[in-house]
C-alpha cells in the first residue's frame, strides 16, 4: 500500500489528504477506509480532503462511514498548479 499524507488532529480524529484527480470507490479504498475508521477516535469524524473531485458513490460511502469530505482542497490550502 502507498503512504498516506494523514494527521491525527488535537482530538484524535484522523485527517487524510490524497493528492488525486478524481477519487473512484473501489474494493482496495474500501479497506484502507476500514483501516483508518477503526484508528480513528469516535469523537469526532475523520476527514478526507483531496486536491480533485471524488464521485457521487464515494462521497455516499465516506459518509455513511462518519467521515467528512472536502474536495477540492487546493483551493483552501491555495496550492497552485504549475
């Protein structure tokens, strides 16, 4: 498996950023999702931003996990494309 660019913030809860284009839900997303909810502390919800879109089934399936999405991340973190 990669490495993930992942924190875990000041209340436990996990933050993940994937630099993708479009993130698809797939079986191997599905695990590495799994992995990280269970380490994740219930107190708040682990967040996934990414630098591109994510599909309609992925933003359903994250969220039906307890995470929060936040596509498009570049723009708040203002990253520039070369």
């Amino acid at each position: 498996m990669a490495r993930l660019i992942s924190a875990v913030l000041g209340d436990g809860s996990v933050l993940v950023l994937l630099p993708t284009d479009y993130l698809l839900w797939t079986e191997k997303n599905a695990r590495i999702i799994a992995g990280m909810t269970a380490r994740s502390k219930r107190s708040r919800a682990p967040q996934l931003w990414t630098l591109g879109r994510i599909s309609p089934k992925t933003r359903k399936e994250l969220h039906a996990r307890g995470w929060k999405v936040r596509p498009e991340a570049g723009r708040l973190l203002k990253i520039k494309k070369k």
